[in-house]
C-alpha cells in the first residue's frame, strides 16, 4: 500500500508539472512563445520563460531542460546552431539534433527570414548595391552581427567594406528614421517596415537561407505532455505571414500585451485592446510579484555576496601574499560581461532563472565587499593590534572583538555599494527568466516603448534609493552603539 501511494504521489506530482516555454527577446518570440502556453494551458499547466536573450541563452536552457520547447527559425537551426556550412534538408537536421535530444517539428506556416533594410528615399535596391557604397552607415544586431549567417559571411559574400555599429534591434528602426545608420537587419515579418516606409534590399546572391518558423523541442517533450503536443500539433501550417506582421504590429505599434495579442489570435477575436498608460504599466500586470523578485534577488546577493566577500577580504588584509590575487580576481569577475557570465553558467548549473542570477550577481557584489573589507581592517591602527595581543586576546580573538569592530563602518559601506548595484544588475536577470524589473525593461526595448523601458527603471531605481537609505539607517544606528560604547 505504500509502495501504491508514493507513485500515485510521485504520479500526480508529475502530472502537475508545467510545459515550460520559452521565447528569445524579440516581439515575435515573446508572441509565439505565448501562443504556444495559452495553447498547452488548455489542457493542463504550462507557464512562459519569456525574453531569454538571444540563441545562446534559450539553446542553453533547452538542452539543460530548463525549458522544454520554443520557438525557432530553420535557417537558425541550421546554420546557427548546427552549425553547417550550408543549408541542409529538414531531415538531415533532425539526424543532428538527435543526440542532443532535441527535435524539430511543427511548422508553423511562414517564413521569417533575415534582410537588410533602408530608408524608402535611399539610392541603393539590393544587397550588392552596398559595395560600391562604403559611406552607407551599417547599424546591426548584436546577435546578427556574430551569427554564422549573419555579417560575416554576408560581407564576405558580397564584399562589403562596411564596419557596422551593434544597435539592439528595438531601436534600431528610430535610429534609421534619425539618420544615425543608414542601413540595418531587419526580419522580414516586422510590422515596422510599412510603418517606417523602409525598402528591403534585395538579396541578389541568394545569401540569406529560409527561415520557416519551427518548434525546435526536447525529444521527450511528446511523451511527458501528450495532450500538450497534441494541442500544440494543431498549430502546424496556421499561422500565416500576414497573420504574424498583424500580431507583431499590434504589440509594437498599437501597445497590445504580448499575451492579449496571442489571446486574440487564438480567439479570432480582431478588437484592440485599450493601450495602458504610464501608471498602470508601472504599478499595474503584476507589479507586486515583480517587485518581489527583484527584492529577492537583490537581499540574497547581499547576502550570499558577504558571506563570501568579507572573507576574502579578511584573507586579502591578514595575508599579504595572497592580497593583489584575491583583489585581482574579485576585479576579473566584475569585468565580465553580465550575459556572457549568464550564458556560461546556464549550462555548468543546468538550469535558468533564479540560481544563476543569484550566482552572476554575487559575483559582481564580491569586488567592493572584499575591497573595503580589507581597507577597513588594514586602516586599523596597528598599536591597538599589539595592545590586544598584549592584554593575552588570541590573534583570531584581537580579529573578532577589535578590528572587525572597529572596521565595521567601512564593511558596510562595501556592503551598501554591492547591494545599491545589484539593484541595477539584478535587471538583467530578466534575461534568464529570474523576473524583476528587468522584464520590463527588456520588454519595452524589444517593442522601443518608453513608457515600458520606465515602468521596469522607475520602481528599480525608488528600490535603489531605498536600499541607500536603510544602509544610511544602518550606519546610523552603529555610530550612535559606537560612541554609547565609548
């Protein structure tokens, strides 16, 4: 009888277990990613990791199962990922994808391929034309600009000269209209486009592959949600390019929610939704779970990062040997870029979401706790060192009762310093799925919407002056129990 109970237990534990979904940070992505949740949430739990950055990151997090499917182009699959030289049939990606136990399946019914874009008054009309235009101004992607299908091997392929500036893409078609760049990639179902009035060069030497819109999937995904795959089969061949640039320009120009977009798609209901303002962006969809979050990760890097820090520091100032290695390499650690540091450590933790922010964020907490920990207590007269040795106090005792006390204002002060910063980097948490503020901000750069871009920076820097003030208070406090000690 036990034996029965505990795998009807382990059973309806796993029954509970969401689909989990995730989404790139680009509006069609998010659209996709939330057509396929609704879609699985019909027949049983399913929740969206959305805006995970770029391929890396929610390649990363698939093959560590993290999450269990999302949305992807073949033209990606192929060359991106796979890494192939040149195009290859849909078979012979499904053979490599195999023993990474992935899988591709379900095309969704339009193709969303790479191009190149100018203004509608430009001279040039295909991609050709720019070579013999190095003064035209190239504005890129980030990602499109390392992709194995991206400028490299379209410069080279048609001989362009050009040196591109990296814009991310929710900017890039304001930095167009402005005339900062005269040229930048664009995907061919952006509703921007016809907005913009922009041309679209074409592709004379046949460069870009086709990049139909896949689910590219843990193999096991059909066999541990069967009436999920089921729901989310019926989606193959429906969704029509037209249908995709009304979806996209409905959340980038209208200001829909991604998730009222793909609610209206699935529901063929075509009636806009009221655009929110300021305030209710702000404060309103969840502010409260977002807050809490970002607290979160911001209160346990603190801590995690002086659980860490103030040793080292403890090392760096009694050992002087070992002083510039451990400083030098709390300083490595802040100069890594914070999503090259989340995109390794996904695969090494096999997850995404809070465990590798906190990791990524006490990493860069680690320098100015360390630092002024060892400041602090070589600022420490060292009479009073000698004078506590000489009272019969052990050297760790003289360290606990004497230095560390008297170093404490500084300590704190390196403690104040991680903490206010961690509020800002914690944003880029949102990046992993971790939540926070960051998910509006990297929302309202992937639609260019400012209102979004402040609904995410206003309560992330009210949180930042808040930590201020209650170190402040801290500080406080210690001085008035330092001179009643006196």
């Amino acid at each position: 009888m036990l034996v029965l109970a505990c795998a009807g237990i382990l059973s309806s534990a796993h029954a509970e277990e969401p689909l989990r979904v995730g989404s790139k940070r680009f509006t069609e992505s998010y659209i996709l990613g939330e057509i396929l949740t609704q879609t699985a949430a019909r027949v049983g739990p399913a929740e969206h990791k959305q805006g995970l950055g770029n391929t890396a990151i929610v390649l990363g997090a698939l093959r560590s199962g993290a999450i269990d499917v999302y949305p992807e182009y073949l033209g990606t699959i192929d060359l991106e990922i796979l890494k192939n030289a040149q195009p290859t049939s849909l078979d012979a990606m499904r053979a490599a994808l195999r023993p990474l136990g992935l899988g591709v399946a379900v095309p969704l019914g339009f193709s969303n391929g790479y191009a190149l874009a100018v203004r509608g008054d430009a001279s040039v009309r295909r991609l050709s034309d720019l070579a013999a235009h190095p003064e035209i101004k190239i504005g890129l992607s980030h990602e499109f600009l390392g992709r194995a299908d991206g400028w490299p091997g379209l410069a080279r392929r048609y001989g362009l000269a050009q040196q591109p500036r990296g814009l991310d893409h929710g900017i890039a078609y304001e930095a167009l209209a402005q005339r900062q760049v005269d040229a930048i990639d664009i995907y061919s179902t952006d509703a921007k486009i016809r907005q913009y009035g922009l041309r679209v060069l074409d592709d004379d030497k046949q460069y870009f592959p086709r990049y139909d819109a896949v689910l590219l999937y843990r193999l096991d995904v059909p066999q541990r949600f069967p009436q999920a795959w089921r729901a989310i089969e019926k989606l193959e061949g429906t969704i029509k390019a037209d249908d995709m640039i009304a979806m996209n320009a409905a959340a980038e120009l209208d200001g829909q929610p991604f998730s009222a977009v793909a609610r209206a798609w699935l529901s063929h209901d075509t009636q806009a939704t009221v655009r929110d303002g300021l305030f209710t962006k702000t404060f309103g969809n969840g502010f409260m779970n977002l807050a809490r979050q970002h607290l979160l990760l911001v209160v346990l890097a603190a801590l995690l990062g002086s659980a860490a820090g103030i040793p080292l520091g403890i090392v760096a100032a009694l050992v002087p040997r070992l002083r510039q290695a451990v400083l030098a390499v709390a300083g490595v650690l802040q100069t890594v870029p914070s999503l090259a540091l989340l995109a390794i450590l996904i695969p090494l933790l096999g997850r995404i979401g809070t465990v590798p922010a906190l990791v990524a964020l006490c990493a860069y907490a680690l320098l100015p706790i360390v630092r002024n920990t060892c400041t602090g207590l070589l600022q420490v007269p060292s009479g009073l060192r000698t004078a506590a040795l000489a009272l019969g106090l052990t050297r760790r005792q003289s360290l606990v009762e004497v230095e560390l006390p008297l170093a404490m204002p500084t300590i704190l002060a390196g403690v104040k310093t991680a903490a206010v910063m961690s509020v800002g980097t914690a944003t880029i948490a949102a990046f992993i799925g971790a939540g926070g503020f960051g998910e509006r901000i990297t929302t309202g750069l992937a639609l260019n919407d400012n209102d979004m871009l402040l609904a995410g920076a206003i309560p992330a820097a009210l949180l930042a002056l808040l930590t201020q003030a209650v170190f402040e208070l801290c500080e406080r406090l210690l001085a008035q129990r330092r001179r009643y000690s006196d």
